[in-house]
C-alpha cells in the first residue's frame, strides 16, 4: 500500500478573511479551502506547511493521520478558558504536549500504531471529536485525562514507551463522568485507541457528573462586579461574531476554574492502572473462550443429533437406499456420483451402528467391483473412505 496522509483543518471562533486564505493557499496548491476549513490528501510528497504554525495562526481544530499508523489531534483554546498549569497536568512526552501563546493554549494528542490496522472513515473524526474543545472550554477535563490514559496504555504493545521508573507515577486529577462520556469525548477515545478495559478501570474512581444550573441572579451578580475593561473585552468578543466565546468565558467564571475542584479519590499509579487492566482483560478473554467453547459443544450436540436423527429415517428403509446409489451410478454423471457416494457413506455408518459392519462391507465390494471400469467413481470412493 503507498503512502497516505491526511489534512484537516477548522477554524470555528473566527472564519479566515480572504486574506488569510490566500495565505494558506500558499502552502498548497492542491488544497480544499475554505473560510473555515481546510483539507488535502497526500498519496506521495508531503505537506509544505507546519500544523504547529497554523495552527498558532489560522485554526481552532487540526485532524491527521497517515497509513503509518500516526493519529492526531490538535485543538486550540483561549488562555482565558483553559488554564496552561492545569493542562500541563496531563501532558506525556511525545503523545500528550501543549504549547502557548500570548492569547491560546494548543493542545496536541498522538496516538501511534505502525502494527495497528487502518481505521475505515477516520478520515471523517474530526467533526465528531471536535465537541471536546468546547467540554475543554467549560471546564470539563475528561478529554485531557483520556488523552493522557491513551497515551500510557500504549506500553503495553510497546514495552520501550516509557521507562521502569514511570510505573509509579501518580495519575493526573481523574474528573467526574469518565463513566458516561459524551459522544465526542467517545469518538476522541476511539480515534487515539484507548483500550476500553482500561478506561473501566480508571473511570472507577471517577465520581459522576454534578447537575449544573445556573442561577440568573448569580450570574447577574457576577457580572455586575465584572471590572470594566473585562465587561468591554467581552463585548468586543460579542461585536466580532464571538458571542459564544464570550458566554462561555462568563460561565466559566460563574462556576470557578476547574482546578479549583477537589478529588477526593485517591490517585493511581500508572503500574496499578496497567495491571488491573491486564488482568481483566485476560479476565474478560478467558470469558469470552469458555462462551465460545460451549457454543461450539452445543453446535456439535445438535449436529450430532441431527446425524442420529438421519440414520434413524435411514434405518426404516436402507434397501431403497441401495437401490438410489446404484441408479445414481447408472447415470455416469459427476454430480450425481457425489450423491451416491453420500448415501454410501450414511449406509456405511448406519452399518456400524447396528453392529452390521461385515454385512456393509460385503455387499459394497460386491458393487465396487461391479463398476471399477468408472476411475472417476472410483476415485470418490477412495476419497471417502469407502474401502475395500
């Protein structure tokens, strides 16, 4: 199989001016772009441009993958609406990084797999992944927290990931509801190949999610002790098209930052997460072996039933049964020697059944004999096991 690489960019706070489309044109000819989106495929060459700068530029969400293996994701945040320090709590070397900006957090999540089968539609995650940037936006952490468990559930297919000293890392705060994803938390689960028994094991010390409702008056209030040039950034967000930022960043600042949250479960180590998942994936296999066993032997059961069942309807009658061999012979035709040849073979293990044996063989010989000028009947015999 060539190469493949795959693109896709959006920009969902802002659409790109004519300008800045003009701009990315630059990096390819080839390109599908749009004021808020752009995509390319690469089945040979590479892409000219860096994700990292347009990213830092131009875009909010970045998709790309390659028949190699890589998975990615990127999405970008308002400093205002996720906190680097926070973030910073779940980043891994080389799979789970962020970068900044004066304005923006940039969050980068990788999964590789060069072993690994190519995923049919991945091409198409981005718009059902891309909902966990606004999770992020509000303060919901679990998107971070699965990148980060994705991450280090990659050594158990690669044993040199990480080092022996990592076993006893402490895992990062685990936020509510990791057992009740939302669909784009899911579909990021998916696309960076979270094994499910380990996001099991995690989510049990998950709390569930708390009801939220927002007061008007506290909101009210909230706002009303806003400094001014607060309430003025906030209004130009709104001028600019960027209402739902705008509204996002109020409540955020209604229900407090996310950090300031306590876990009150205590925290993992990377070793315990990884062996609790081992075993009840091995758990959950030898299950799976035992059902299968005794749906095989079940099988079985009713085939050999159904073979008794047969030979008992043969046994009202074998005579008519011989006759119809030997008229299926008389035709010379291929197929009907393949009837005979099943007949015979019911005939044979009826006859050893009913201790008739002797019997069988005796009278068998006697119509093998009649027909050995037919090699090809002959042949099905032999390969039947219809012996003399």
């Amino acid at each position: 199989m060539s190469e493949y690489q795959y693109y896709e960019f959006l920009a969902l706070d802002r659409p790109l001016t004519a300008a800045e489309q003009a701009e990315v044109r630059q990096l390819s000819t080839r390109a599908r772009i749009t004021a808020t989106r752009f995509t390319n495929e690469y089945e040979w060459g590479d892409f000219k441009g860096s994700p990292d700068q347009m990213m830092q530029r131009y875009y909010d969400a970045h998709l790309y993958l390659a028949n190699w293996g890589t998975h990615r994701i990127m999405v970008r945040l308002p400093r205002t609406l996720l906190d680097p320090e926070i973030a910073g709590q779940y980043c891994v070397d080389g799979q789970v990084s962020m970068s900044t900006t004066q304005e923006n957090v940039i969050l980068d999540l990788t999964s590789e797999d060069e072993a690994g089968e190519w995923v049919e539609g991945a091409e198409d995650s981005l718009s059902a992944i891309v909902g966990v940037r606004s999770e992020l936006a509000a303060g919901d952490l679990r998107p971070l927290y699965l990148a980060w468990l994705s991450a280090y559930g990659g050594w158990e297919s690669d044993e040199d990931a990480f080092g022996g000293e990592d076993e006893d890392e402490l895992e990062p705060p685990v936020p509510a509801g990791l057992g009740s994803l939302s669909a784009a938390q899911r579909a990021l689960a998916d696309f960076l190949r979270l094994d499910s028994d380990l996001l099991q094991v995690a989510a049990e010390a998950s709390l569930g999610l708390p009801e939220v409702k927002d007061d008007a008056r506290a909101l009210a209030a909230y706002i009303g002790k806003l400094p001014v040039s607060d309430k003025d950034r906030l209004l130009t967000l709104v001028a600019e098209g960027q209402a739902a930022r705008a509204r996002t960043e109020l409540l955020r600042g209604l229900r407090g930052n996310p950090g300031e949250q306590r876990f009150s479960q205590p925290r993992r180590t990377i070793a315990e997460l990884l062996d609790t998942a081992a075993a009840r994936r091995l758990h959950h296999e030898q299950h799976a072996a035992a059902m299968a066993a005794a749906r095989q032997a079940l099988r079985e059961q009713e085939r050999a039933a159904a073979r008794q069942r047969h030979l008992d309807e043969l046994a009202q009658d074998p005579e008519t049964a011989w006759a119809d061999a030997e008229r299926l012979i008389s035709t010379r035709l291929p197929a009907q020697y393949d009837a005979a040849v099943t007949l015979l073979t019911d005939l044979q293990e009826l006859a050893q059944r009913e201790d008739q044996a002797p019997a069988f063989a005796q009278r068998f010989a006697a119509l093998r004999e009649a027909h050995l000028r037919k090699p090809s009947l002959i042949a099905r015999f032999d390969r039947a096991g219809l012996t003399v």
